[in-house]
C-alpha cells in the first residue's frame, strides 16, 4: 500500500504544471509598467522622488527583497501610500514578484 502511494505521489508530482512564476515575463511587464517610478535596475531616479516627495524603495535592497512574495503582490495590486495599484499589468503580479527577486544585491 506505501508503494502505491508513493507511486502515486511521484506521478503527481512529476505530471502536475508547473504554476512557477516566470521572471522573464515579469521583466517585460516591469518594463512597461514599473520602470518608469522603479529604474530598470530597481533603484529610482532620486530626481523623481523628490519631485514627488516620495521615498522610492531601491528595490534590490534587503528590505525589500525581505518581503514575502504575497507582500510584494499586495504592494503591486493594492499599491503603497502614494504608489498607487498598478492596473492593466501586462503580466501576472507573480511573474513581476520573480523579476523583482533578480534584482537582488
């Protein structure tokens, strides 16, 4: 009885899709979408945010990267104090959370 259900295990496992994010679609999306506040590289353009009056996290920082991926997502579909949500991204939050995480230092 273990066996079959080991068996069963591995098959799911190994037939199941693969729900995994996908940064290089997050980039494309980050690029049209994100760049323009966040920098390419994800740290924003001092200019900007003074112009602004904001603080633009840098967002390969340790604080940033420290977040949860469901933070992150809720950050990007509910927006942060001044940032506000981001509508019609070209791409699924997911994949931007995965681009993000690139970004590391």
């Amino acid at each position: 009885m273990k066996t079959i259900a080991a068996l069963s295990i591995a098959f799911l496992t190994l037939t199941a899709p693969s729900f995994a994010a996908d940064a290089k679609a997050g980039e494309a999306a980050y690029a049209k979408s994100c760049k323009g506040c966040h920098g390419a590289t994800g740290t924003a353009n001092p200019g900007l945010a003074k112009m602004l009056n904001v603080t633009i996290p840098d967002l390969g920082s340790a604080a940033v990267q420290g977040e949860s991926d469901a933070d992150l997502k809720k950050v990007i579909t509910d927006g942060n104090g001044k940032m506000k949500p981001v509508n019609g991204l070209s791409g699924s939050p997911d994949d931007v959370v995965a681009f993000v995480r690139t970004l590391k230092k």
